[in-house]
C-alpha cells in the first residue's frame, strides 16, 4: 500500500482550520456565527486531545 506523502495528521489540521475565516466573513448575527463555530471548534479540540494523548508514553 503506497503512503501519501503528506502526514493524515497535518490533512486533517488544515481542513479544520479551513472554515474559520469564511464563517468570520458571513454576514449573520453573532449567535449564528457561534452556533457555526461551535462543531468546529469541538472538532479541533477533539483532535488535539487525541493528539496529545498518542504523543504521551504508555507507562
């Protein structure tokens, strides 16, 4: 199976931050905005989290 040269890790990093600035350049109210950003934000969190745990050694 070939590997892509590019880390799924860092992939999945841009398409989270993707959807920032075009959910900034909306013209809605800022209750939408956050409703919008909320998943996002989950989201980047979740990943981190994830992260953050596969990088610390098993004791």
């Amino acid at each position: 199976m070939k590997r892509w040269p590019i880390d799924p890790d860092y992939l999945l990093f841009v398409l989270l931050i993707l959807p920032l600035p075009i959910i900034g350049m909306l013209n809605v109210s800022p209750l939408v905005r956050l409703l919008l950003l909320l998943p996002v934000v989950i989201l980047q969190g979740l990943f981190v989290w994830n992260g953050l745990r596969r990088s610390r050694p098993r004791r």
